[in-house]
C-alpha cells in the first residue's frame, strides 16, 4: 500500500541526542528511553516501528515529526538500533497506530 502522511507519521531521527539534555541528564540510556515509552504508553509492542522493518525494538527513539507541523518537539517511539543509527538522515514512515510521546522535561 502506498505510504503517506495521511496513513503513516513521517518522522525523523534527531542525531546526536544522546548529549542533548533531554536524553542522558539523568544517565538515561536508550533502553531506559523504551522503558520510559512502555511506561507513557501502556505498549508492550516489541518490533521496530518504521514501516518496512521487522527487527526487536530495543531503543526508545528521539524523532520529529516531518508532516507539516511546526512543532519542534521530540518524540519518543519504539525503534531498533539500526532504524535509529545516527547516519540514517533520512525521513521515514512510522506505523499510525503507535503512540508517538512528546519528550518533556520532567522525563529525564
């Protein structure tokens, strides 16, 4: 089927973010990042989330949303060590059904 922003969220990795204040402040590691996404969400879903791949999650991604909104914020969403290598530039689909979670200052 055809991917697009009105079926699946177009997403971005944010590079760098493990010196960011929001990711390690609190020596949070990407594991504890998915914990903190099960925990937000309710979600015990286990594979990555990018349309197309079908490996364990094992991360809790930082991305933006790249659908047209001009939020700046950071999402969280369950991703694989490979979806969110930091040399993947590139936009990418989601799943919709995934809850994507606003990263907020109190989560660090």
């Amino acid at each position: 089927k055809n991917m697009n922003k009105n079926t699946n969220y177009l997403v971005k990795n944010l590079n760098g973010t493990g010196k960011d204040p929001y990711s390690n402040s609190s020596s949070k590691t990407s594991k504890s990042w998915l914990k903190t996404w099960r925990d937000e969400t309710g979600s015990n879903r286990t594979t990555c989330c990018v349309i197309g791949c079908t490996n364990e999650c094992t991360i809790g991604g930082h991305v933006q949303l790249k659908d047209g909104r001009m939020d700046k914020l950071w999402y969280l969403i369950p991703i694989c060590a490979k979806c969110n290598n930091t040399n993947n530039t590139e936009e990418f689909f989601i799943d919709r059904s995934v809850v994507i979670v606003p990263v907020r200052p109190d989560m660090r």
